[in-house]
C-alpha cells in the first residue's frame, strides 16, 4: 500500500493569503487616493497663488500706464516706473520659486 501525501495548501493557508492579498490591495487603493488628494491639493494651491500674482500684475501694470499717463513731474514718473520695474522682478522670482518647490514636492511624492 502506498500512502500519498498530498502537497496542497490546506484550507487555512489559502484564507491566510486571500486576507494578506486583501490587506496589500486595501493599502494600494489608500496609497493611490491619499496621492490624487495630494494632486488636487497642490493644483488648488498653485491656482490660489497664480490668480493673487495675477492680480499683483494687473495692479502693478495700471500703476504704471497712469504714471505715464498723469500728469505728474518727471522724476516721479522715473521713480514710479522703476518701483514697477522692481515689483515685476520680485514677481516673477516668486512664480519661479513657487514652481521649483512645487517640483521638488511632485518628485517627492512620487518617490514615495
């Protein structure tokens, strides 16, 4: 008589790795949610500030077609145009700025 051992999982491993298949799914699906809500959080964030540096912009440029326009001595007008000048620089370095660091917050998070 020849006994036959069978080389099967028994029934308790196969529940085991259905619950472990099931916890690593769950913990995919949270990875990938938490990640979209990231996402969306980071384009509201650089919508606020792009709309606030935008309006920045239309302020500063109207300051400068009245200067021009006014009525008002030369070297205010020189003064008024250079402050612009200035404000516009400081700008435009915000938006840089604020660009490289939401860059360096995307690279992050998805090395994660």
């Amino acid at each position: 008589m020849v006994i036959r051992k069978s080389h099967s999982f028994p029934p308790s491993a196969w529940n085991f790795v259905a619950f472990g298949l099931m916890c690593w799914l769950m913990g995919c699906g949270w990875s990938v949610s938490r990640a979209k809500a990231y996402q969306i959080e980071l384009a509201q964030y650089k919508l606020q500030v792009g709309s606030a540096l935008s309006e920045v912009k239309k302020v500063s440029d109207t300051l400068e077609q009245t200067a021009v326009n006014s009525a008002i001595a030369p070297h205010e007008k020189y003064r008024i145009q250079q402050l612009t000048e200035k404000s516009t620089a400081v700008l435009e370095q915000v938006e840089s700025d604020i660009e490289q660091s939401t860059e360096k917050l995307i690279l992050l998070e998805e090395e994660q």
